[in-house]
C-alpha cells in the first residue's frame, strides 16, 4: 500500500508521525504543502470525506491571525480558499493511502491503521 503523509516538515506533530512510521518500517511519501501547495481538488475531496471542519486547522496561529471576516461565517468553499492561501491552515498530518484517510497523528490509531500490515 502506498501512503503519502501531507503535512509541513518542520512542524513538531509530523516529526512524531514521521518518527512513529519510520520506527514501524513504514514506507511513506512526503508532500510538504508549504513547498509543493495542494490543489483545491485535494482539499474538496479530504473536505467530502471527513468534513471541512476538521480539514482546517482552526487551533493554530495562522488562522487565529486571521481577519475576523476571514474567520467568520465559514463555509466548506471559504475554508478551502483559505486553505488554498495559507497551507497552514491545513490540519497536520493527513495521512492519506488506497483506503485510509487519517487527520491528525495519534500513536495509537496509526498502530491500529497498520496492524493488518
């Protein structure tokens, strides 16, 4: 199974799922949105599948930083521009391979991701 890990490299929660996969034998893609971006067809279809509330990173300091009009009123179309605008504002990691989609990194629900493996 391929898996790609999204996320920004120097962030401290991807460096403990990187470490975690790793220490697993876990082979992984890296796409660094700060570097790379992500599309607006990426964004909508995380967006369909576990929501846009939990797509945005609302608890960080990019978003907070935000207008209040930026912040306000939000909507799946507005929360993806602004993620479109400032990576940031994308929860870390996603991981994402044929059948998976996970938001975030906890220890034990990656170990329950790749038990069968």
């Amino acid at each position: 199974m391929t898996i790609t890990i999204y996320g920004i490299k120097n962030c401290d929660t991807m460096k403990k799922a990187f470490t975690w996969l790793e220490g697993h034998g876990i082979a992984y893609d890296f796409h660094d949105y700060k570097k790379l971006g992500v599309t607006k067809a990426k964004l909508t279809q995380w967006c369909q599948q576990e929501g846009w509330e939990k797509v945005l990173n609302r608890a960080g300091p990019t978003f907070r930083k935000q207008p209040d009009e930026a912040r306000e009123n939000l909507t799946q179309a507005k929360a993806i521009a602004l993620m479109i605008g400032n990576p940031s504002m994308i929860k870390r990691p996603i991981l994402e391979g044929a059948a998976t989609l996970e938001l975030g990194f906890k220890p034990e629900r990656y170990a329950e991701l790749f038990a069968a493996q």
